[in-house]
C-alpha cells in the first residue's frame, strides 16, 4: 500500500513538470513568433510601442521586443488602381451626362497613409467623384467631349495637392467613358452627317474647279503650240516662195541673155511649159468631165524639139560665149487653143 502511494506521487511530480516544460516551450515559441516578422517586398509595416507609433519596417527580416511592439498597420506599397463609379453631372450648358473614371495611385510614406485618413482608397474615390463633378460642371458638352485631356490633367493636380498630407502619389486618373444622353446623340450624328456632307461637297467642287483651270491650262498650250506650228509653217511657206521667186528671177534672167544673144530656144522653152503645165491643171480640174485634145499637135511636138535645141545649143556655147544670132532653128511654136466642154 505504501509503494503504491509512492509510485503515485512519483507519477504526479512528474506529469507537473511535464506541464510546466510544455508551457514554457510554447511561450517561447510564442515570443520568437513575436519577436521575428518578416515583411514582403512592395508593403511596410508600421509598429507600434503600447499602440503609439515609433517605426516603420521595410522589406526583410526584422526583431520587435515581445510584448511591447507590435505591428500596426499592414501598407501596401505598390501602385494601385481605384475605380470610380459612374455619376450623372450636369454640364455648364445644362447637359447631364454620364461619367466614370479610374485612378491611379501609390503610397510614399506608409506612416501618413495609415495614421492621417481612415479608409484611404475610399477618400481617394469619394474625393476623385467630387472634384470630376466640379471640372465637368464647369465645361460645355462640346469641351468635355473634345477635352478629355484637359479634364484629366485639372482632376489630376486637384486631387494630387488634396491627396499629398496622406503620403499619396496620385500618378495619373482617366476618364474611362462619357455617355451624354440619347437625344443629343441622336443630334450630334445629325450634325457629324451633315458637316460630312458639306465637306465632301466642298471638295468635290474644288476638285472640278482644279480639273477646268487644268483643262483651261492645257487648251492655252495647245493654242499657243498650234500658234507657234502656224507661224513657223507660215515663215517656211515664205521663204520657199521667195526661193522659188529667187529661181523664177534667175530663169527669167537667163532667158532674157539668151534672147539677147540671138536665142529663142529658151523662149520656146517657157511656152512649152506653160503649155504643158496649163492643159495638165486643165486635164485636172474636177470641174472637167471632158478634154479636148488640141488639133495642133505638132506645136508640143516642136516645143520639144525647142527644147532639144536649147540643149543643144547649150553643150556646143559653154558660159561666157556670144550665142550665134539667129541660133535658132525653129521659130515659136503656135499654141492651139484649148476647148474646154
């Protein structure tokens, strides 16, 4: 009974010690876990000493005293996108329209991020949608559909100065979309279509205008180079005659010594050249359906032989000897008369 009684106790004693070395084991790994925290890449973690600020962690590995630090906020530190929700506005010409928009933001310093505003993507929102009702407000229709740009640098430096006390970088905001009201779209595609219209009208007529001041253009050229043909033909045509003049001139010279030197084959000559010239141009008329063949037949025929002597004559007296008077062997030919129908 008695061992009994000590194996008990034994067995008690130690089932408290185990107790209390089971307590101790997880109060420190209690303590490490408190001690030691770890802060990803891209957040900052704020501590706190009896729940006042005293520091900030950066990413890596850092110790905090157990039981007298604690980790505050938890702040992200990479940029991030807000949405804004869609508002009716009512422009400065009395137009209501829908608008929504996005923000981009990011934290620079996580202490005033997490201890100057409560609830900091909802400030940012809530202050994005006022100043976007202010800036639209104060615009026609046609500037806040065509000035998109503008609307966003205005909301942009607006919402950046209110946002900077927080520890914020606002890096850009976007209007996403601006839906005016059916009727005035109705009315603006009205507007596009017929400021098309007009244009292309405009352009058709400048294109016609173009192609007769082209067209005038080449008509001037043609009868400025048609101008320039005629006169250079007109001076050819000139001075062919007054060669063929200058020819006739010398022929009449020559026949003229040769009848003064006694010659008359060069006088029959010229007859019989006219002669045969005229009833050529006769034979040609197309006013004549009949030709009447002289009866003299013989004149031609002496007329050729006038010709022969001149040749003749003309072998047998080289220039610069007297022709012999009366060198002639026939007289003129007599020229028939020619009937015409």
């Amino acid at each position: 009974m008695t061992n009994s009684q000590e194996l008990g106790g034994v067995f008690s004693g130690m089932g408290a010690a185990g107790i209390v070395v089971a307590v101790l084991v997880v109060l420190a790994l209690l303590i490490v876990i408190r001690a030691i925290k770890i802060v990803p890449q891209g957040r900052e973690y704020t501590i706190e000493h009896f729940g006042r600020y005293t520091r900030t962690l950066k990413p890596g590995i850092a110790f905090l005293t157990p039981f007298v630090e604690s980790v505050g906020r938890r702040i992200n530190m990479m940029e991030q996108v807000l949405d804004v929700p869609q508002q009716d506005v009512i422009t400065k010409d009395n137009v209501a329209v829908r608008v929504d928009a996005i923000v981009f933001i990011q934290v620079m310093d996580a202490a005033q991020a997490a201890y100057r505003v409560d609830n900091l993507a909802f400030a940012i929102t809530q202050l994005s949608q006022t100043n976007l009702r202010t800036v639209v407000g104060s615009m026609d229709l046609d500037e806040v559909l065509s000035q998109r740009d503008a609307i966003n640098t205005r909301l942009l430096s607006t919402i950046d100065h209110a946002t900077n006390p927080w520890g914020v970088k606002v890096t850009r905001i976007e209007i996403k979309d601006l839906v005016p009201p059916p009727d005035i779209t109705n009315a603006m595609a009205r507007q596009m279509k017929a400021e098309r219209e007009r244009r292309a009208v405009i352009t058709e007529a400048d294109g016609e205008k173009q192609a007769a001041v082209t067209r005038a253009e080449g008509a001037k050229q043609s009868a400025i180079l048609q101008a320039e043909g005629r006169r250079e033909a007109a001076f050819r045509d000139a001075e062919a005659r007054e060669r063929a003049a200058e020819a006739e001139a010398k022929a009449t010279q020559a026949v003229s010594e040769a009848i003064a030197n006694g010659n008359v084959n060069a006088l029959n000559y010229f007859i019989a050249q006219k002669y045969v010239e005229a009833f050529s141009e006769l034979a040609r008329s197309s006013q004549q359906k009949t030709v009447i063949v002289p009866a003299d037949m013989a004149g031609i025929t002496g007329s050729i032989a006038g010709v022969g002597e001149l040749v003749k004559s003309a072998l047998q007296n080289p220039p610069g000897g007297g022709g012999t008077p009366g060198g002639g062997s026939r007289g003129a030919p007599s020229v028939p008369i020619i009937k015409g129908a």
